[in-house]
C-alpha cells in the first residue's frame, strides 16, 4: 500500500515539472509560414498580397537585384503580416524570375517565387481605335502633332520611343489618347523611329513615323524670299516662281565659285531648249558681305542681266544674292533651309554648285548636291547629260 502511494507521488512531482517546463518560452518551438510562396503573373504590371506568420521578428532579402519587383513591408514583428507585392510590366515577351528569401531570427528560411511570364497575354489587348495604317509618313517641318486614341483592356500601360529617335520624336500619354510631336528635320536624308503603346510583354501596338529628309523626293521645300540689295519693289518668293512652272529648278550658285561658272552656259542652254515646256529657274547666289560690288560686276560681264528689250523681263532666270560674312557664307539662315545642320556637322561638304528641282507645288523632284568638281568638259557635259535627261522625261518633250 506504501509501495504504491509513493509511487503516485513520484508520477505527479514527474509530470508538474514536465508541464512546467513546457512553459518555459525559450522551450517553445518558433514558426515561420509564408502563403502563398509562388506567383505565376502575367505580363501586366500588377499587384498583389502575401502573409508572413511568425513566432519572431522576420526580415526578407532578394536573390539578385531585380528592381522590376518589389515588397513592402519587407521586414515584421511576430504575428501576421500582410506585404504587397509590386511588378511592373514585362518589356519583352521573354520570362522572368525574382526570388526572396524570408528569414526569422532564429534562422528559419522560407523562399518566395515570383515569375512573370507572357503566357497570359492572349487575355489582353491594346490597339489604336479604328486599327488605322501603322506606318505613317510625314513632312520635313511644321508637322502637327499625331493623335491616337488607344483601346485597351490593360489598367496601367505606358509610351516608350525606339532608341535613337528620342531626340527628335516624343509621345505623351494623355488618358486613353497618346499624344506623339514630331520635330522639324535637320538633314537632308529621311529618319525613322517607332513609338510603342505598351501593356506589357506582347501586349503592345506600335506606330512607326518615317520622316522625309530635306532632298527626299516629293518633300516639300521650304519657301523664301529675296531682294535685290538698293532695288525697290525687287524681293521675289520661290513660290512665285514655282507655282507658274512644271519643274523649276533653283540653282545655288556663286560669283566666287569656279565650278559654278564652268557650268552657267550648261544652265542657260537647259533653259533655252525646255522654257517652252513649263521650265524656270531661281537663282539664289551665295555671296560675301562686303564684296556686292564684285558680284553686281560679275553678273554685267557675264551677261547674266540680259532682258527682253521690248518687255523688260529676264531673258532666262531670276536671280537674287544672299550676303553673308564669309565666316557664314556655307552655313548660314538660308543654306539650313535646305540643308539643315548637314553642313555645319560636315556630313555634306558640298553647297554650290547645286541644284533643286520642284514641281509646281514646291516638292523636290530630284537633288544635285554632290561634291562637284567641274573643271573638265567632260565633267560638264556629264551632268548637263544628266539633268537633261531628267527634265525631258519630267517634260515629257524634247526626245530623251
């Protein structure tokens, strides 16, 4: 009987230091759950939540530095916490992984997937209303903005440029309106950039703006007009000029310039055979401040003032002089009308003698503006070869 009551004693003393030592908090076994730890994300930029549940104080850290997702808040106290997780749009159609790592601070690790991927893009769609041309072809200068409404079933999507073309073409979103401003040309050859409504990944529409360049064919030139220094009532337009001919061609030329004056009597002899065919001619001299004399005295002994006796009116071209200090006679306010910066940067070194014909609205038909050396008779009869060429089948006249 003894026996056993002692036993019972010895049972009881067991099982309270057990129950009190289960109390003990440094005994306890410390958790740390992470729900979900996997997301599978379109290619939509996106957001979404997960819990931390934890015994202790916990922090994250992210495999690598990809700043395309983010979390906050990225480090908690026991308890349950929500973190939000923040992606932004996939820039191609290629998959993409980050991964965080969770850690407590006695060491339990649990590790978070998120992969954005383009598999969902079918769901998704963003196109210009009215799926109009993609490809739009604009003027040299003074073009109007370009607006486009975009249809879309993407919450957030942005604008971007292509690489390149951010100097001189810019879009703005504006609501559901992209808003896409063109800057004038600085150089004789066309240009071409795209720019890109973009949801994510696939999801995207693209408008690609090719530009014409200064001698592209059919670009529009730029009028002018110019005087005759001490001449009253003598400034003439371009377009005066242009608008009363099938082809006009407008010849940059010098009093100073060797090349030109070889081939002068090649542009008089154009003139006299295609006149009565819809042809003129402006004449636009680069000359020095300083020396006018030296060119109204070149223009007298050249016979490039000869007029009809019984009317008055030039016998073949007008002609009108542009002053400008030598520093700036190659790149000066009317050469840029034409060759934008191209002389200044030096891709085109050559500015007289050239030749630029148009049609009767102005628009280029074709450029001469070569580096022309024309000291030899067979240089010279190979470009008026050339431009004869051109105009009889311009003309459609004179057996080409």
């Amino acid at each position: 009987m003894k026996r056993h009551f002692f036993q019972k004693i010895l049972f009881i003393a067991f099982l309270g230091l057990a129950l009190l030592s289960s109390c003990n908090p440094s005994d306890q076994t410390a958790t740390l759950v992470v729900i979900p730890v996997t997301f599978n994300l379109p290619p939509l930029s996106s957001e979404r939540t997960f819990t931390v549940k934890t015994t202790e104080n916990w922090y994250m850290e992210q495999v690598g530095n990809e700043d395309w997702c983010t979390v906050y808040p990225d480090k908690g106290t026991p308890g349950e916490t929500k973190v939000t997780l923040n992606v932004t749009a996939l820039p191609d159609e290629k998959p993409r992984i980050a991964i965080y790592v969770i850690k407590s601070t006695s060491g339990i690790e649990k590790t978070l997937t998120v992969e954005q991927t383009n598999t969902e893009a079918g769901s998704y769609y963003i196109n210009f209303f009215g799926n109009p041309d993609p490809m739009i072809s604009v003027d040299p200068f003074d073009v109007e903005p370009i607006q486009r409404l975009v249809f879309t079933n993407v919450p957030e999507w942005k604008v971007t440029v292509s690489a390149g073309a951010e100097n001189w073409l810019s879009a703005n979103r504006k609501k559901d309106t992209l808003l896409i401003t063109i800057s004038d040309i600085d150089r004789p050859q066309s240009r071409e950039g795209t720019v890109t409504a973009l949801g994510g990944g696939s999801v995207s529409t693209t408008l690609t703006i090719s530009q014409k360049g200064l001698h592209e064919f059919l670009a529009p030139t730029r009028n002018f007009s110019l005087p005759i220094p001490g001449v009253p009532d003598s400034e003439l337009a371009f377009s005066d000029v242009y608008s009363r001919a099938r082809i006009t061609m407008l010849f940059m030329w010098a009093s100073w310039c060797p090349d030109c004056s070889n081939f002068m009597p090649k542009v008089k002899e154009l003139y006299t055979e295609f006149k009565g065919h819809g042809f003129k001619i402006y004449g636009a001299a680069m000359e020095m401040e300083g020396r006018e004399q030296e060119y109204f005295d070149y223009l007298a002994n050249n016979g490039l003032n000869d007029v009809d006796e019984t009317t008055g009116n030039k016998l073949w071209w007008e002609n009108r002089p542009v002053f400008n200090p030598q520093a700036q006679v190659k790149v000066n306010a009317f050469t840029r009308l034409f060759y934008g910066d191209a002389l200044l940067t030096g891709e085109i070194k050559n500015f007289v003698p050239a030749f630029f014909f148009v049609d009767g609205a102005g628009n280029v038909k074709k450029v001469y503006a070569d580096n022309y050396v024309l000291r030899t008779d067979a240089a010279v009869r190979s470009l008026y070869s050339n431009m004869r060429t051109f105009l009889s089948r311009q003309l459609d006249c004179c057996g080409n």
